[in-house]
C-alpha cells in the first residue's frame, strides 16, 4: 500500500512533539510492514526511511496530493478535506474542532476520547519502545515526576505540587515547566521538595523517568491519550491521577490511583511501593508499542479502501463553556 501521512508540523520535532513522534512511529513500522510510506509535512522536516515533500501554504492541500497514493492519512484537518479525490483518514490528535461535524472515518487516540466525539473509531497511540533506554528498576530514588507541558492549566502542575507537598517528606521534579512562570499568572515556587527541569527530551529525560517512583498527572480536562504515561510507565512508574479522558483507559488498578480528591491522591502515593515497577513496564510494552498502532492503522486503512466508513454518525464534539477546568479538590 501507499500511503501519505501528512501533519502541519515538522518531522522530526526535538524534545517533546508528541504527534510528530507517532506519526513518525507509524510511518516507521509500515515501512517494516512492506508498505510505501510519504510524509507531506512543513519544510525543514526530514526522514531516512520515506520520502518527505514539503506543504505549499498557497496551495490547498487537496492539490499536493501525489497521484500514486493509495491512501492519505491526515493528522491535521485542512479546509477542502470534502474536496480530496483519494481515500483518506484523518486522525483527531486533541480536543479542538468543536461544534463542527467531523468526516465520517475520523480516528481517535484513545476509546474515551472517540465516546466524547460520539464515535467508535479509535487506535491508542504507540511508540518505539527500542528507541528508550532500557530501564533499571533497581535505581529508584526519593522523588516522583510530573511530565507535561506545565503553561496549561488543564495539566495542573499546581495540583500536582500541591499534592506532593502535603505528602510527608515526598519530593516532584517537574518535567516541562520552570519555577518562575509569568504565563501562569507570575507562578514562582518556593518549595525546596520541588524541583523543575524545563522541556526535556532524551536521555535526560530517560533517566530522570528511569529514578522517579511515579508520576503525578492531576489534569483537568479530558486527556486525548496521554503519552507522558505510557512513557512513564515504560520506566516502572505508577501513575497517580484524576479519571478524566483516557487516564481510566490507561491506568488500571495495577498500575496506579486515580482520583479528583487530593487526600486521597497524597494518600496513594505515600504507599507507591505497592505498585510492581516490571507489571507498569510490561503494560506498557504490551500495549502502547508503535508495531501495535500501525497494524490497528492499517485495519483501518483497508476498511477505507473496501468502501466502509469508520463511524456510524459523524463525530460532533459540542462547546461547555461553563466547564472550563474538571473538578479538582
């Protein structure tokens, strides 16, 4: 098959760039599967196992299309997408596009984050877990992580300081966020039990994961997927919290706590040596790993192309305005 992966982003992106790691996670291993594999993305991107054409700005996107494709797998969703001659995809990455009808074969990240679209359509993100350092679970360390970018609000890293320092003696390192923060209303954190990091990406980030006993992941809106716990638990962390979009997809009972109340949540995780960091890892590599993603991708792919719609109804996420942050105690 030939298929065009197309982002409005570039390839690859360094430090974090979650999509732009999936998509090049899936293109990887559809090439391992035999299929021809084009990325249409922003220029500067670049890739050593397909070929790459750069988006015109001044052109619609249904006129970049290369005539030899099969099929085109969009992850971003361009104006004249109803124009496209060729069968396509489109993956639905965040929570945007609301009060619009979505096309039929859209795909979601997660099963909860396709039932809040009122869809069925749905593949779990995946990564290349050989691209990670192999984790030792013999270093743990006296401190937990937070992962994620720490100027959004939803992901609530004030929870998750708050939550931490109401613990007994429990230190956070704060993956993706500084101690003085204008952006969060001039957010500046005094405690010494609270480390920060900034935007961290390979093997910095790897062994900061590697020491940490669990990341704490307090968000307030309904998490698409979330690949700062797949990745954290690659590393034997469990995962301690809210239960909102896809964490109760992702976070079992085995493998962490979830919950909006934050004594509960302090509790939990002053009794993380229950939680088995090889159970944590092995669900991870099971699950969440890139070959999983691209073999559901293509049922999907071969669905389109058989003349099949990927969803009953067209996807429709409305607006609610009066809920802007999901309860937090």
């Amino acid at each position: 098959m030939r298929i065009l992966i197309a982002y409005n982003g570039l390839i690859p992106t360094p430090l974090y760039g979650g999509t732009s790691r999936v998509i090049l996670y899936l293109g990887q291993e559809l090439v391992k599967l035999g299929h021809e594999v084009t990325y249409l993305v922003k220029k500067g991107s670049s890739c050593d196992f397909a070929n790459v054409c750069f988006i015109n700005e001044e052109i619609p996107i249904s006129e970049q299309i290369p005539d030899e494709v099969d099929l085109v797998h969009f992850n971003m969703l361009p104006p004249d997408i109803e124009q496209l001659r060729k069968p396509y995809v489109l993956t639905i990455h965040g929570n945007g596009y609301r009060n619009r009808d979505l096309p039929m074969n859209s795909i979601f990240v997660s099963k909860s984050h396709a039932q809040r679209f009122n869809a069925s359509s749905y593949v779990d993100n995946g990564l290349d877990w050989d691209d990670y350092s192999k984790p030792n679970f013999g270093t743990k360390q006296n401190y937990f992580h937070f992962l994620g970018k720490a100027a959004w609000k939803v992901k609530n890293v004030k929870g998750a300081i708050d939550t931490i320092k109401k613990t007994k003696s429990e230190r956070l390192k704060v993956l993706g966020g500084n101690r003085l923060n204008f952006k969060m209303g001039f957010r500046f954190t005094l405690s010494p039990r609270v480390s920060f990091y900034g935007m961290v990406g390979g093997e910095k980030k790897f062994k900061l994961l590697n020491n940490s006993k669990g990341l704490i992941f307090p968000v307030r809106w309904h998490e698409p997927f979330g690949l700062a716990i797949t990745e954290s638990l690659y590393y034997g962390c469990p995962v301690f919290g809210t239960p909102y979009g896809s964490l109760p997809d992702l976070v079992t009972e085995e493998v962490g706590f979830l919950s909006n109340k934050q004594e509960e949540l302090v509790k939990a995780i002053e009794n993380a040596g229950q939680f088995s960091a090889q159970r944590c890892h092995d669900l991870a590599v099971e699950k969440y790993n890139s070959k999983t993603m691209a073999l559901s991708y293509l049922k999907k792919y071969e669905q389109v192309l058989n003349g099949e719609t990927l969803n009953n109804v067209a996807p429709y996420l409305p607006s609610n305005p009066d809920k802007s942050l999901l309860d937090w105690d």
